[in-house]
C-alpha cells in the first residue's frame, strides 16, 4: 500500500490485480451517503446508515486460546456485512487477528521442526520436553496476515462479494499525499461495490508515539484497530462505526460487579458516570480506549455503537440487529432526551408501585375514584386531544374503519369509562393483603397466603385510548406499577389520559407509579427488559399479540394471539334467539376479539326457515359470508369458499360451516378454534350442559353472544385483556388476574431441626379462619 498498491480478491485462484492509485482523484466527484457533519441522534436513525465501518477486535476474531480464528463467529460477521452490502450499503471492515493466525502457523511449524530434530537426535521418549519459544508479535503478524485475508475471501466469496486488503500504519494517517491516496483508494472500491478490509500493518508498525492520541479532530495516534477505525470513519465520512469487542457496551460502575448496569445510551457529557474495567483479554485497547476513539469519531460526525460480537447466541446478528436499531450494546449519541430513558421509568415506577402497594386499600380507591371524577371533569380537554389524533388518521389514511372506531373517543365512552373506574375502585377494597390461607403448622408457628402485586407491567397497546385509563385503574386497584406503551395514531389522546392518571396519583404521592413510554423505543426492546419487567399485557391485533409473544425474552406475555370465536346453532334452537345472538356475536363490534368469525349449523336446520333468515339477516348486515368445506358441498351455487377455517377476519365477514351433531361442534371448535369464547344456541338444557363441559376454552356460553366475554359486562369493572393462557388467568382478566401470592411465616425462633426425629416438636397443619390482611398489620383470628 505504501507503494500506492493494493490487492484486490473476488474468487479463489483468480489472479491477483494491482491497481495503481490515482493521487489525483478528487473525492467530491463521489456521491456521499447522506450529508455529512452531525451523527444520527436516535438508535431508530441507524437505518438510514449508508456507509458502516465495522471494527472486529482481537477478542472477536480470535479463539479463547488466543491461537488461531473463531471460525463460526467470523463466518456470522461475514454473512451480515455481505447481506448489508447487498443491501446497497457501503461496508468496510477493520479487522484484528493477524497476529493469532500467525502465531498459530509459527506455533505448528516449529512443533514440526522440532519433533523431527528431537526425533533424529534423542528419540521419542524426549519430545514431551518440548517448549516453545515466545514469539514476537510483528513476525506472527507477518506469517498471518496472508492467511487471514485468504480466509476473508473465501469466506465473502461464498456471497459473491469481492474483497480488498489494505494495510496501514500511523504514517499513512500523518503524511497529507498517503491519507488522500488512502481515501481515494476507499472511495473508488466502495464504488465498484468491494468491501475494503482494513488492517494496521503490524509486521511493521512503529510503538505509539507518546501524549499524540485523540488530540483533536485533525490528530489521532493510530496505535490500536479501535483508533485506526475511529480515524478512517471519519476520514471516509461514514455514517456509523460498529466496534465489536467481548464486552457487552458501557457500564455505570465496574462490569461484574452486583450493581453494573449497562448503558443503552451514552452522552460526551456522561463520561463521569462510567467506570472502566479490565482490558480485553486480548488485544491492546481497552475499554477507556474505545471510548476516546467512540467520542472522537462522534465529534466527527460518525455515530459509535460498542457491542459484544464474541456470543452470536446472545447477541444474535449483533451487525444487522444495530443497523435495524434495536438496543444491542451501547449506543453513543450528542443528543440527550429531555425526560428519562425507559430503563430510569422502569425504575421509578417500581419504587413508586411498592408505595402504592403498601397503601390502605381506601387510599387506592380514593386515587381511582378521583381518575374516574377527572375523566368526566376534563372531558373536552381528552376530546379536543383525541379529535387531533382522529384528523391526522384520516389525513394519512393508514387505518382502517375498524382501527379508526377503536381511536375514537366520545362523550358517552367516557362516561361509561368513569363508571367502569368506579366498579373497581369498590373491588379494590379487598384486593391486596387479602388472605387466602391460614395454617398452623405447629404451636407459634402459623402460615398466611395473602395475595400481593406481580410487580411492574407492561401494557403495549393499539390505537384505543379507552385502554389506558382502564389499565391504570387496574393496576392502581392491585398495587402494580405500570409502563404504558400506546400507538403513534392516539399520542395526543395518551398524553392527557396519561397526565390525569398521574395527577389522581399525585393525592397520595406516587405518582411515578405510572408510566407513560413516549420515547422512540421498539416494541422488540422493551420486550428485553426481562430483569425490570415482570409480565407483558398486549391489547391489539393478532398479529400484535403473536410479535410480542417472539420478541419476549423471559418475561411471561398475558394475552390470545386469536379470537377466533363460534356460535354453534343446534337443530333444537330458537329462531328469535339464535338470530338475535348471531347478530350481536358478528355485527355490533367485527373488529372486536370476542365477535363471532365462525357460524357452525346443525345439518338438520339446511333449507329450514331458520336458516334463510339467518342467511337474509347477514345479507341485510352486509356481512360477507364464505362457505365451509362441507357446507359448499350442499349447495349448487355457493359463496366463496373459505380458504383457511382458522381465519379471524376482524370485519363484516364469516364463515359458516355445518356439522352433524353437538359432539361435531365441539371437535371442530377443538381444532379450528383460539380457545377464546365460543356460543351453543339450543333448548335442549342436556345438549347445552355436555357443551359447556366438554368445550375447552376460556369463555363458553349458553344462549348468550359472545361479546358478553369482556372484563366490565363481567362485572369486573374492566380489563386488562383476555387470556386463552392456562396458567394464572384465563378468560377476561381483570383485578383478580394481577394479584399473585406470597407466604408469611411467624414463629418464636422455631427451627427445621426442631421437626426432626431428635427434635421436640411434631407438625400439626391446622387450617384457621382467615381474616383479611391490611398491609403493615398482622391478622387476628
């Protein structure tokens, strides 16, 4: 390279290409990524990322051996930078690992020659005396340069990329000539579409010149891959550096200890609140020099994200999960929220939730009841606010109708909300601290199951407002701490739902008990906060539910990914009341979970007068029907037949189906259905009782719709979703469902050792009356 040369590799056993450098070329003939001076503010901005500079440290390319390559890890990294390449981005990797190659093809070739001296001149007894010699560092950077970058070829071979290898030292940085032939030379593979990859010419490179490093803009001592990365994004003008070390990202005290806490985002003003741990196990920059070359290449224009590559299987594509902009390792921005991160919400509202937890159960109830008073109260205030929200989802056009009534709000919702907030406020009284079970277990010793909170929810919800100030009462009335996650479509609505939610909290001083997240985090990322949230509430669509479901990493998601509910109509109904449920369970809500998607009819009722006036009442309702497999097969002219029998369809559609017997209904809803909420219409008080035993699903009922599956016709007051789970809640869940237990003990110095065959003691287990228990307070028999 010092000779203005380069190597250029696209196939194995191709010829070698020297290309002579053009000096002259001037770099603004080529088209930047994007323009260029300020780094992005956002991790969610990473997506825009035109042109990546990836730095592999010495701990990620090499083994824990510190001998030779990690094969599978370099194999990921090169799948991701050539699937981004082929993106249309522009890649360009600094890369470690020279040395450890090399010094694994030194190590196994003076193993060989010493073996056969030894064995020539002493015999085999000797060869387990063997050492080896400590070798230097520039020669096993010399003897694996080569095979490194003939590693990296073959390996982006396989994804047609090409590849070229440059090598650099601090001269080609300080010397004005080098450093343009240098970028003209980047600049012009870029162009051809070639991924550069970039190594200090270790074999070569001089000691780091003392008191020069990170000294400006213009000055960087090129004395470790993190600098030399650092310097080359900026002088290429990328937009974000990737440094892949074996550390997670930036902690805010000393990486293992007990309190450390990773750092999603971190600030150049921060840097008094981060500690540095050890150096790398390998490699010569530490963490306190990746932050200077982080911080730099950030005045610079270039945004730093510092992440593990060394643990693919918890990392996951750690490159292209950055670039998406989900929350790997640390991200570095000069742009500082105003409010708190979501990690600092989590935070304050669980210290706030354990307060509200330890109130009286009235002063839990005088916070829901003064909610319930303000949603009346300031009523044209959330009206005005949901009227903007209503606007712009017309303006933009990206809801549908179903979507659009779920956003609205009016005046008779927020009355029926109010007296929704005040069936809980009274069933809050006995809500915590409530005893479930006395048992004294030996004289002195008893035993209390009282019920607790579960701790902080999350509650992701899609484009009903309506939501948020039910789901607060909920959590208010059980002593949870919440973090509310709404849609973009009901901002304006969720922020004043949201200020009068605190503003009722603020009577008895937790108002951080609830959260609003109103910063730009994924959905996917909070899902990861398994070590601060203890249970995940979906309230949307399906597909909603189902993401959140794969994105939840150890923390239990409470919810149905379907409503995929029936009405059965039995040979022995009633007309005036299975046309009655069938056009409420379909008509009065379709894009509700609990409204009807499948008819199934009695083969006995086909061509009855029943079933014509089913059949004109759907048409009248405009309801689009589509025909079961079976229920095509009866007829000459059919409608549509259904593609799949596990369709919720969320609209003014259906499909209807006909089966032989009760027994049929109930193994068809087995198969087909979500277990949320299924109907049996009929007279026969024998048949309606084997369905209702035999149907395994959260709701099922008799000669009722199915839109009666629903926290506040239940009498619960509201709900915070329905669970076709089987453990904890099923079915509408309302305050009951966000009580879990814990067991009390109390004793006079009582000890296992006392129950033993030596002991003194014998277990008696009586069962006691129980007493409700008032936080703080001990029960009376």
């Amino acid at each position: 390279f010092l000779h203005g040369m380069l190597l250029i590799g696209c196939f194995p056993g191709s010829l070698s290409m020297q290309i002579p450098l053009p000096p002259h070329f001037s770099h603004s003939m080529l088209p930047l990524a994007r323009a260029h001076g300020k780094s992005f503010a956002h991790r969610s901005d990473l997506r825009q990322a035109k042109r990546i500079v990836v730095k592999l440290g010495s701990a990620v390319v090499t083994r824990g051996d510190e001998c030779g390559l990690a094969l599978g890890r370099l194999a990921s990294i090169v799948e991701q930078v050539a699937m981004l390449q082929n993106q249309g981005r522009e890649m360009m990797i600094v890369t470690s690992g020279a040395v450890a190659f090399g010094k694994q093809r030194l190590r196994h070739e003076i193993l060989l020659s010493q073996s056969v001296r030894q064995a020539l001149h002493s015999g085999q007894n000797q060869l387990k005396d063997m050492s080896l010699p400590v070798l230097e560092a520039r020669a096993c950077a010399a003897a694996g340069q080569s095979g490194l970058m003939a590693l990296y070829e073959a390996m982006f071979t396989q994804y047609s990329t090409c590849t070229a290898q440059i090598l650099v030292t601090n001269l080609d940085f300080h010397d004005d000539q080098k450093r343009r032939n240098l970028k003209s030379t980047l600049h012009e593979l870029l162009r051809m579409n070639i991924v550069p990859i970039i190594n200090t010419n270790d074999a070569v490179v001089p000691p780091p010149e003392p008191n020069s490093d990170l000294q400006g803009v213009n000055v960087i001592s090129i004395k470790d891959n993190d600098s030399l990365a650092a310097r080359l994004a900026v002088e290429m003008r990328a937009d974000l550096l990737i440094a892949l070390s074996d550390v997670e990202g930036l902690y805010d005290s000393p990486p293992g200890s007990d309190d450390a806490k990773l750092l999603d985002t971190f600030y150049p003003g921060d840097q008094h609140s981060i500690t540095y741990g050890t150096k790398s196990r390998v490699g010569i920059g530490g963490m306190e020099a990746k932050v200077k070359a982080a911080l730099w290449a950030l005045q610079g224009g270039t945004s730093v994200v510092i992440a593990n590559g060394t643990h693919p299987k918890v990392t996951g594509h750690v490159i292209t999960d950055i670039v998406e902009g989900k929350k790997v390792g640390t991200f570095f921005s000069e742009v500082k929220p105003a409010g708190p991160t979501v990690e600092q919400q989590t935070e304050m509202a669980r210290s706030a939730g354990r307060t509200l937890a330890s109130l009286e159960p009235e002063q839990r109830s005088d916070i829901i009841c003064a909610l319930a008073d303000l949603l009346t109260e300031r009523k044209d205030q959330i009206l005005s606010a949901n009227k903007k929200d209503m606007e712009h989802a017309v303006s933009t056009g990206r809801l549908s109708p179903a979507m659009l009534k779920r956003l609205s709000l009016s005046s008779s919702k927020l009355n029926s909300l109010s007296i929704g907030l005040r069936q809980i406020a009274v069933s809050s009284q006995d809500s915590v601290g409530r005893v479930l079970r006395k048992t004294r277990v030996a004289n002195n010793l008893e035993l209390e199951q009282i019920t607790v909170p579960i701790g902080v929810l999350l509650v992701i919800f899609e484009s009903r407002p309506d939501c948020l100030p039910q789901v607060s009462a909920l959590a208010i009335a059980s002593g949870n701490a919440l973090l509310l996650k709404g849609g973009k479509e009901a901002a304006n609505t969720n922020r004043i739902l949201h200020e009068l939610a605190q503003e009722a909290l603020s009577i008895h001083g937790v108002k951080d008990a609830i959260q609003l997240v109103s910063t730009r985090e994924e959905v996917e990322d909070l899902c990861r906060l398994e070590k601060m949230i203890d249970l995940i509430i979906p309230r949307g669509s399906s597909q909603l539910v189902r993401d959140i479901q794969r994105a939840a990493k150890g923390i239990p998601v409470l919810g149905h990914s379907e409503g995929i509910c029936h009405v059965y109509v039995d040979h022995e109904a009633s007309v005036d009341k299975a046309i009655k449920i069938i056009r409420d369970s379909k008509c009065d809500y379709p894009a509700a979970c609990n409204a009807m998607e499948t008819l199934l009819v009695h083969r006995e009722l086909l061509r009855t007068p029943l079933f014509d006036q089913i059949i004109d009442m759907l048409r009248t309702e405009h309801v689009k029907i589509h025909a079961g497999p079976k229920f095509a097969s009866y007829l000459t002219f059919s409608p549509s037949e259904v593609k799949s029998l596990r369709t919720e369809y969320g609209d003014l559609e259906c499909c209807i189906e006909v089966v032989d017997s009760m027994q049929e209904a109930v193994d068809h809803i087995h198969k087909y259905g979500s277990s949320h909420t299924d109907v049996i219409v009929t007279e026969n008080e024998d048949t309606a009782e084997q369905f209702l035993q035999q149907l395994d699903s959260a709701c099922v009922f008799w000669n009722a719709s199915s839109r009666f599956a629903d926290g506040y016709r239940f009498g619960l007051g509201a709900e915070v979703g329905i669970s076709t789970a089987r453990i904890h809640a099923r079915g509408p869940v309302g305050l009951e469902g966000l009580l879990t237990t814990k067991w009390v003990l109390r004793g006079e110095g009582h000890t296992a050792a006392d129950f033993s065959e030596q002991g003194s003691m014998t277990y008696l287990h009586e069962n006691l009356p129980v007493a409700r228990v008032l936080p703080g307070r001990r029960t009376t028999s």
